[in-house]
C-alpha cells in the first residue's frame, strides 16, 4: 500500500441554495471517502502537505466552506456563524447519499465536527480533529462585546462589498500577501507554507499585473461563533459516547488548554478509542507545520478504525491468498463427507 498523491484528485461543485460547495476529492472514488473541514479563513489548502502522507486505499474529500476558497458566497443580508456552517455536513452527506460520515477538521472545522457528532453520533464512525475541541466558554461581557463589534464590522463590510463593485480591492503582490496572511494567523502560518493557503483565495489584479487581491468574503471575518458554557460542551461530549476520537494538539497552541479539561476527560472516560497526542513545537496549524509528525498519529488511527475493504485493489493479493484458503477448505470438506460416505457402505 502506498500514500495518496495531491496531483490525483476530482474538482467538485456541490449544489446548494446559494450556489455551489467547492471541493477536491484525492484518491479512491469508489468508495465512502473522509470529510476535511478548514479552519477559519483557510481553505482546503490547508491540507495539502497532510494528503500525500495518508494511505491510498481510502478517498478525502476536501471542501471549501461557504464563504472561503472558490465555494459561493450567501447572500448579501446573511450572517455567516457556526450554527450555520454545521448544517454543510449533512448537505454533503446527502448529495452523495451516506448513512456514515468520517470527519476530520482543523480548528473551525473541527469545531463543526464536535458539534455534528453530539448532535447525531449514530452517523458518525470517526473523528480526527487539529488542535482544536469545542468552542470554549468566555465571559458575558467579552461576548457581549465580540458580537456587537462582529455586527457592526459586518455591515460596514456589506458597504464596501456594494463599493467594490465599482472599485477594486486592495491588492499585494505574492510577497506581501504571504505576510498579511501570517500576521492575520498571529504567525500561525508561516511565510513558506502561505501557498497552500493562497492559490484557493487570491485573484489577479486587474489594474495592477504583479498583484493581487483576497477573493474570500470579507463578512466571514466576522461570523457567529457558538460559545458553549460548560454544562452545554459536558451534556454535548457525553453524547459522544465512545466514538472513535483523535485530537492532535500543536504544542505551542492554546486552542485546547484547561477549559476543556472536562470535556476531554469525559471523552476519556470508558472510551478505548479516544486518542490524545501533542505535537512538540506545533503551531495552531500543526497539520501544516508539522504534516510528517502528525500523520505519525492519523494513519494507524485511519487504518485501525476506517481499514480496507476487502474489495479494494490494494487488498488484491491478500484476496486471492483467501480464495485459495477458502478452496482448499471446500476442498478438505468434500473428501471428509466421501469418507465418511464410504465408511457407511
């Protein structure tokens, strides 16, 4: 068995109300594959050092959320939050017609993971989640104070979207945009992993050749985030139940600190298939600074909970090993009743 390839990989266009959710699906498409959620402003870029060191035998739909990389906008007057962004995992299920779904999400989509699976555990097999748990509880007037500034930041971004179709963005070139983006990640992505991230939210500049501008929405900078208190996130975690869990933490991250202490030691609890590990010297994006370490841990996770079907062309050896087996069983079982026919006479 080998590792999936980043070149091998099917662009899709699932439909939705407000246009489309863009995707790329790597490796096998015969099968049910992984659902991979982004972060926060990222995009399904986010895992192209990840891709190439997962096993070959099973597919990874990657997906832009609304609002990020090349999937459709909502409409002008909505407000884009994380109750919202929950309900795509379903839609996706039901375009491709799963009863299962297999999530793996980094920081926001992570976040979404959570959330989907307290909500429907039945139809969850397994979650990989990066750097990230659940949304973590704040104080009354900090959230109070998050939510109006959001609101008021997103109605002036609706103004200058109305602008900007008479206007241009402001543009940077290539070098300067790898900056903007590690400062807005607080260094979280460096400048040599910025590509991954920009070829799927950046467009040329027409008024100026060597530049270009950020194409994503720029209300999503301003979405709802679901923050639960802490009886909320115990109730939620407990619906969990033992589903197969593995969380990756980024060891110079904060996003899966002491708040979550109870969460995770419910997730813990009677569970044999919850996995914890940290990444030494892991940023928030430790799936992208750290792809080797981490697949260290999501591989063997991936085969021992999602192994091979006995039909995949990996398992082509193996499957003729058995029908041998299983002929020279028959085998052993038609001369045994001859035998025993013969002893009758």
């Amino acid at each position: 068995m080998g590792t999936l390839s980043l070149s091998d990989f099917k662009e899709v266009r699932i439909p939705a109300p407000w246009g489309h959710i863009s995707g790329r699906w790597y490796g096998n498409r015969t099968e049910r594959p992984i659902l991979a959620i982004h972060g926060w402003l990222d995009n399904l870029g986010t895992f192209d050092r990840l891709i190439p060191l997962l096993p070959d035998y099973i597919g990874v739909l990657c997906i832009d959320l609304p609002g990020h990389g090349r999937s459709s906008r909502l409409q002008p007057g909505i407000h884009y939050g994380v109750d919202e962004y929950v309900l795509i995992i379903p839609r996706v299920m039901k375009e491709y017609g799963w009863s299962k779904v297999s999530l793996m999400g980094h920081s926001l989509g992570g976040i979404l993971s959570f959330m989907y699976t307290a909500l429907a555990p039945h139809t969850v097999d397994m979650v990989i989640s990066l750097d990230i748990l659940l949304p973590t509880n704040i104080a009354p007037n900090v959230a109070i104070a998050q939510l109006s500034q959001g609101i008021e930041k997103h109605l002036v971004e609706e103004d200058r979207q109305v602008q900007s179709n008479l206007h241009e963005p402001p543009s940077y070139t290539l070098s300067q945009l790898t900056k903007v983006l590690a400062k807005g990640s607080f260094n979280s992505v460096a400048p040599e992993f910025a590509k991954h991230l920009l070829h799927r939210q950046v467009q040329k500049s027409q008024l100026y050749p060597d530049k270009f501008y950020f194409s994503r929405d720029g209300r999503v900078k301003y979405y709802n985030t679901s923050r639960m208190d802490p009886g909320l996130a115990e109730e939620m975690t407990k619906r969990i139940g033992k589903k197969p869990y593995l969380i990756i933490k980024g060891s110079e991250s904060s996003f899966v600190g002491p708040k979550v202490e109870k969460p995770l030691a419910i997730l813990r609890q009677n569970n044999p298939h919850f996995e914890f590990y940290e990444v030494e010297g892991g940023t928030h994006h430790v799936h992208l600074h750290a792809a080797e370490e981490c697949a260290r841990y999501i591989v063997p996770f991936i085969r021992h909970h999602r192994p091979p079907a006995l039909t995949s062309w990996s398992l082509s050896g193996r499957e003729q090993q058995l029908s041998a087996e299983e002929k020279r069983r028959q085998q052993e079982i038609f001369f045994k009743r001859i035998k025993n026919k013969r002893s009758k006479l």
